[in-house]
C-alpha cells in the first residue's frame, strides 16, 4: 500500500547528482521503473542518415543544392508535396537507395526494453531503425509515422509496395494505380500540416507514470511532439543528449532536469559504463546483434 500511495502522490526520489552518474544512481536504485523515450534524428545521423537542423544537415543541403524550394521545410510540407513532389522525391531517392545499421543508441533503447525498464519509445524517425534494433512494436509509437506503407494523397488508396519501389529507384514521381486517379502517392510518413496517428494521442495520458524521461538526439522544435515533454510529472527526472542546446531547457528549467551536451552513441556507452555489471557488455552484444540488420528500402521487393 506505501509503494500504491507513493505513486498516487507524484512522490519520486531525487536524482543524487543533475549528471550522468546521478541517473545511473537512479536507474539502478530499483526504483525507477517505468522509463520514456523521445528520440529524434540525431540517434540515427552515426547511421548515416542526416538530421534536419544540425550544420550539415538535410536543411542545409537543400540550401546548397539546385533543388528550387521557398523554403526547405517546404519539402516536407503537405501542400507544397501536392504541387510539386519532386524535391520530397529527389531528397527521398537517396535515402532509400542507402543500407542504413541501427546504432548505438538504438540498442540502449532495446537494452532497456529487456530490462523491462522500458515503457515508451517515442519517436520521430520514420526509418525504422528502433524496429531492426529490436524494440518491441507495442513499446514504439512512431508520431512522425513511417516508410512502411504509402498512399494516394487524392483518393487515399493503397499502392503497392513493388509499384512504389519501381518508380522511386526509376527517379518517378509514383502516381495512384486506380482507376482514373492518377493522384501523387506519398508514403505514410506525417508531413506538414497532417495529423498525427492515432497511436500518439492515445498514449499521451500514460506519460504521467514516466519514472525518468530521456531525450536524445531531438532539439524538440517540432510541436506537438516537443510538447510530450511537459507530459511527465514534475518531479519526474528529464534527461536531455542533444549535441547541441536544447531550446526547452534555456528557460524555465525544471529542478530535476538534466542536460548532456554531447554524442548520443558516447552518451549512452557512458551511461551503461556507469551502471556497472555487465550493462556495457550487453550493450555491445545487442549492437554486434544489429551487424545484419539494416534498412533498405523495400528490401523484401524485387522488380
């Protein structure tokens, strides 16, 4: 009944130092019991897969390329894609014709699903690489969506995987196989100006059993997802890796938050390291696991 009462009033214990070591402490205590994720595209760019907003990112290619945007975000823009799904296309072919390994971090991910500490994995990545690390689907919600699947952007109708992977490794814009449709296929990743799954909304309410948050690899600049992070109690201990500042915590810093500027590969071997007993081990295991496990676009289809 103490333990019931305790979690019925927000109570948690304090982390015993704001740093790494202070959550190991933590982690190990036994009682942190259920830990969400927020991951972002910096937990797959050691993949090979390039974020958004870091120098050398995808935003920043488009800048320096003949691609003719308004805008770079545009690219990813529902009704700029309707106009014109060229440039998603063009951006696009490149990372499905790359062999893409889930990394370090990926598997942190799946080492805490086996601890069974693991209650959550948020994620806006849609290439999939928390699955091929072996993060159990029921534990991922995917708010950015993802590659597996692609529709009409008119009729809504389903295409099929060969015909999607036929005209994208063909530099072709895919179009609807209905019947006098003819509409641009896009696949079912979340653009500007859509609406999330329904799988994000209705784990939102859960968040309020998080014992630890922690956000790697995301400068948590896209609402609503950014917002996820205000979702947990407010004692409840957030941890940011980013290899850059993160906007949430330059002002009204919660008393519990801690920020790690830095690798998010480095970070999580640190992590483990600092947890002792064999975590850094399996770490490594779970990772050498990955070796034949990658993504390529529509591997299980031949043309």
């Amino acid at each position: 009944m103490g333990q019931l009462f305790s979690w019925f009033s927000g109570t948690r214990p304090e982390l015993q130092s704001k740093d790494l070591e202070g959550v190991a402490q933590y982690i190990a205590s036994g009682k942190c019991k259920n830990i969400f994720i927020m991951a972002g595209a910096g937990i797959s760019r050691a993949a090979g897969i390039p974020d958004f907003r870091s120098p050398g990112g995808l935003y920043e290619t488009l800048r320096k390329s003949d691609v003719e945007l308004p805008r770079p975000l545009d690219i990813f823009t529902l009704s700029y894609f309707k106009k014109n799904p060229k440039p998603f296309y063009r951006v696009m072919s490149e990372l499905y014709g790359g062999t893409y390994r889930p990394t370090l971090t990926h598997s942190f991910i799946r080492l805490l699903e086996e601890r069974r500490l693991l209650n959550t994995c948020w994620t806006q990545n849609v290439d999939d690489l928390e699955r091929l690390a072996g993060v159990s689907s029921w534990r991922l919600v995917q708010a950015h969506g993802s590659l597996d699947s692609q529709h009409c952007t008119t009729c809504h109708a389903k295409l099929d995987d060969r015909a999607m992977k036929q005209a994208v490794v063909s530099g072709e814009v895919p179009l609807c196989a209905k019947p006098g449709c003819k509409g641009f296929v896009k696949p079912d990743v979340v653009m500007f100006g859509e609406a999330l799954p329904s799988k994000f909304w209705l784990n939102i309410p859960f968040m309020w059993r998080a014992d630890l948050l922690i956000i790697v690899g995301t400068s948590l600049a896209v609402p609503p997802f950014s917002q996820l992070a205000d979702r947990v109690p407010v004692n409840c201990p957030r941890v940011v890796i980013n290899t850059e500042p993160v906007s949430l915590w330059a002002v009204g810093a919660r008393e519990s938050d801690v920020k790690v500027v830095g690798d998010c590969d480095e970070t999580v071997r640190r992590l483990a390291q600092l947890m002792g007993g064999d975590w850094e081990e399996r770490l490594d295991a779970l990772w050498q696991g990955t070796e034949d496990k990658v993504f390529r676009y529509k591997d299980h289809v031949t043309l």
